[in-house]
C-alpha cells in the first residue's frame, strides 16, 4: 500500500487506529449493581460504605445522593485526602471496575440524621447514566 509508504500515511494510520481504540473504550450502557452497604452513626451524622460493581461496556459516574426516608437530610460524597476529609464533585466508576467506599477511603456522608435512627435507611444513588439507584443500608452506631 502507497498510503503506508509516507510519512503522512502513516501518520493517518496511527491516527485512526488510535480513534478506534477511543471508540471502543465505550462501547455499551454501564450495568451498575451494588454489595455490602453499612453506615456508620455518630451523633446526627453517618458515614455509608459500600461496593459498587460496574459489569457494563461503558462507564458511569456518580453525581450524588440523597435518603429516601428523610429527604431533608444532606448527603455528601467525600474523599480522604493527605488524611483530611474532602468535599468531592463526583465517583467515576469505569467499565468492569468496582469503586469501593470504604472506611479511610471515599465514601458517602450523611448530615442531620434523626436521633433514634435505627434500622434500616435507603440511599438514592444519582448516577449520571444508571440514573437513581436505591440501596437499603443498615444502622450501625
Ligand atoms: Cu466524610
């Protein structure tokens, strides 16, 4: 093949083997599911860890979350960095990858929980491509 033989075809080559390889890094809808969710308390404040898989072609990102039985409460996605806790935007969560929240890690953060809180509560996790997921966690204090 000419095309191959100059610099510019060749050039044009990588250039679209490297589009291909973009191309096909998203290649389906990602299929999310979620395992081991607990949430810590303490005071009118909780800490939720879970695993969340991601067994899909494409990959997702979650925006946010809220508490289906109180929706008043604020709930945050939070990251420890240099050992401080921070305010985080978002949790990518790529193709067949699983994010982790965990204690000493990300996870999600719950403000103005109600005193007697007990039980069982639901976290509606906002994916920006799933959509809502609701996972039913259990209390620890
Ligand atoms: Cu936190």
């Amino acid at each position: 093949m000419i095309l191959s033989k100059t610099p510019i075809g060749y050039v044009l080559i990588v250039c679209i083997v490297l589009l291909s390889v973009i191309a096909c890094t998203e290649k389906g809808p990602p299929e999310i599911s979620i395992k081991w969710p607990q949430m810590l308390v303490e005071g009118d404040s909780g800490a939720a860890f879970m695993v969340i898989f991601n067994k899909g072609k494409g990959s997702d990102t979650l925006k946010g979350c809220t508490v289906k039985e109180y929706t008043q409460l604020t709930c945050e996605l939070h990251d420890i960095v240099k050992g401080r806790m921070q305010l985080v935007r978002d949790f990518e969560v790529p193709a067949g990858e699983t994010l982790e929240l965990k204690p000493g890690g990300r996870h999600l953060m719950l403000f103005g929980l109600p005193e007697n809180l007990q039980g069982e509560i639901t976290i509606v996790l906002h994916f920006e491509k799933t959509g809502d997921v609701p996972v039913k966690t259990g209390v620890v204090r």
